[in-house]
C-alpha cells in the first residue's frame, strides 16, 4: 500500500523530470521507484563511474551524462543525490546553486554545519530540500501513528528500539566505507528507526550512550570477491537511551556485531497499552513477508492495528529491496506542485542527525546531551 497512499497524498500536472547523482548498490531501487511512480520520470543518471552510470542508463531508461551535463539540464526539476555521506554537502550544495530541487540520501549531510548551510542555501533560493528514509511512510508505520494520534495505548510513556546484526560484509558487494568515518550503525541505519520515532512521538530532547568497537577488521565474505579483512574506523555498537519531548523514555540499541536475537525492533509503552511495530528500515516491515503492527491493550491479547490492508502487488514486487526507496522523491514532487513542504523533509533529517551526532558526543563524553532542534511532526499520510 505504500505506492497508494503517496498517490492518495495528491498529484502533478506533469511528472516530475528527475536525475539521479550516484549509480552505485542503492540506486537500483531508487531507479525502480522512479520509474514506477506516475508523479516522476527519469532522464539523467550521473557519477564518478562512467561505466556505472551508462550501465543504469540502459537499465532503467535515462541517459548517461556528466555531473556537470546533468545540473545544467534544463529538463530536469529535481536532483536524488545517492553519494556516500562524504560528499552529501558538496554535490548538494551544487545541486542547488544550479537550480534544481533536492533529495539526498540519508544522512542529510556528515555535520551540522553543513546540514544548515544547505537549509539556508535552499530557502534562499526557494527550493526544496528533502532527505531519506522515507521506509515511514509505509502502511504499518502509518498505521502505528494514527494508533498513537487517536490514544489507543493511552500517553506514551516509554519505548525499546533494536537493530541488530553481523554488519555488511557478508552482502554488499564493497563494504569498505560502512567502516569508516561516516558510517557505523547510527549513521547509516539509525535514521531509519529514529525518523520513525518522531513521526510516533515527536523530537528527541536529549540522550545519553555508550559506544564500543569490539573488532578492529571484518572479514568481507560477499561477491565479487576476493575474501579480504578491512579496517574498521567507528563504532560499531550502540547502547543508550532517549528522551522524547513529550516525556517519553526510549531505550535503544544499533549494532552491527550481533550474529541472532530475538529483541523487537521498536515497541512503544504507553499508559494502558503496548504499541508493537515491524522494522522501520522496510516499507511493509520486512525482505519478503509484510508484517502488521500491532497493539495490546492492558495486558490482553495482541491485535493487528486497523487500516492496515493487504500489500500492494507493487510493494511487494520492491520487498526484497526493502521497499520502493524513493517514494519520498515523488511525495516531494506532488509537494512542489502544491507549494507545500515535503513530509520527509529537511527540518526532520536534521534533527535527527543532531540527534545521531549527540549519541556519538554522550558516549565520547560519558554525559548526556541535550538535541536543541524541534521540527514540525510531519502530517500523516
């Protein structure tokens, strides 16, 4: 369903003319959803890699150019940057001095410094500027919010958050750069789950945490090959706790150094209920089975939440890639058209990068941290 409820959100006179900056693993499905969306249509894929991006083109339909040829494009309304983290700023700053309207891939930026210059740079120009995960926007997640908005587990009180397992290396193709200064779990992961928080319960007010990196290498066991040992630069488990505006108190744990487990990924305490809610990191929950969210009230029996309809032969057609990544371009489009800002937008992939870069500074620290930020809680779908 999560097709239909971002063409539920509204529509376009005309589909939106998209270029893609960033052929590598994750734009496979990016290019998909595009493709499938009648609110977007493709016509430039770009990168450092020539051969990668002539190799998308012939996929999936657009045309290969430089980077340089892609902002200068007349055609072309909004720019997806899939960059690795790094270079978020630099290709989003281009990005915007050229024009064009932008969706990054999470994280919004590396820094904070970096996330407001782009903010400013976007609305001095009258641009919009949103960011990845847009997994929230599935029908379980949805689901979960109007439980909480209409009091079905009465005031959230608390909350459990796990993302456990044994990292990349055993999957992505180069997973080299998951293990250095820019990624580890909170970074790369972390929004997917934290976003989804403050869709349930509004922005985080402070933390405190405690890193470690139990192992200096990984062994990569993925294809192509070959098998080799890489270094390992960040930490790679996470254990901490939030607290949410509202007065809520979250515990949480991301890592990749955990072979199997049987903790929830996200469970929300209220005062005469229990919220359970599937892996915020799937549209519909999980790789190839939707799972439902879930509720008991005063101890009684678990229920499926209402609202909560059969997957759409197209969101399951995207299960094994972890959904149509890339509906937050085409709920942007429609956004633009309507001269509104995008649900995921800006203002909460910036908080919740504050939020990440404050659970790396409580467990540098040993202190808690307060989050400053306050965005908007984005309107449901």
């Amino acid at each position: 369903m999560s097709f239909a409820l971002v063409e539920a959100a509204g529509s376009r006179a005309r589909p939106a003319v998209v270029g893609v900056i960033g052929c590598g693993n994750i734009s496979h499905v990016y290019l998909r959803t595009i493709n499938a969306s009648p609110t977007l249509t493709l016509k430039g894929c770009s990168g450092r890699n020539d051969m990668t991006n002539a190799a998308q083109a012939a996929l999936y339909g657009g045309i290969a150019m430089s980077i340089d040829e892609l902002l200068a494009d007349p055609e072309i309304d909004i720019v997806v940057n899939l960059t690795p983290p790094l270079v978020h700023h630099a290709i989003g700053r281009r990005v915007l001095e050229a024009g064009k309207h932008l969706y990054n891939e999470k994280p919004l930026t590396h820094s904070l410094d970096e996330a407001r210059d782009l903010i400013a740079l976007a609305a001095d120009k009258g641009l919009a500027l949103g960011c990845a995960p847009d997994t929230w926007f599935g029908t379980p997640h949805q689901a979960a919010r109007r439980a909480i908005d209409a009091g079905l587990i009465g005031r959230p009180v608390g909350g459990s958050l796990t993302m456990a397992s044994h990292g990349m290396e055993y999957w992505h193709p180069t997973p080299e750069f998951f293990y250095l200064p820019g990624g580890g779990p909170m970074l790369d992961v972390a929004p997917y789950y934290l976003t989804q928080l403050v869709n349930l319960l509004g922005p985080v007010a402070a933390v405190t945490a405690f890193a470690s990196m139990p192992f200096a290498t990984r062994r990569v066991t993925s294809q192509p090959g070959p098998e080799r040992d890489i270094p390992v630069d960040v930490a790679t488990s996470v254990n901490g706790a939030l607290l949410m505006e509202s007065g809520a108190n979250i515990a949480f744990t991301l890592s990749w150094d955990v072979w199997k487990h049987r903790r929830p990924s996200l469970e929300i305490y209220g005062e005469t209920g229990t919220l359970a809610c599937p892996d915020a990191n799937f549209f519909i929950g999980g790789y190839l089975a939707p799972e439902k969210a879930q509720y008991s009230v005063e101890g009684g029996q678990w229920q499926d939440l209402p609202g909560q309809p059969d997957a759409d032969p197209r969101d399951m057609e995207f299960a094994p890639l972890g959904g149509p990544r890339g509906l937050g371009v085409a709920e942007m489009a429609i956004a633009i058209g309507q001269e509104k800002a995008p649900r995921a937008g800006a203002e909460l992939a910036y908080h919740v990068l504050e939020t990440i870069l404050a659970v790396d500074r409580s467990a540098r620290e040993r202190t808690a941290v307060d989050v400053l930020s306050r965005p908007v809680r984005p309107e449901p779908l």
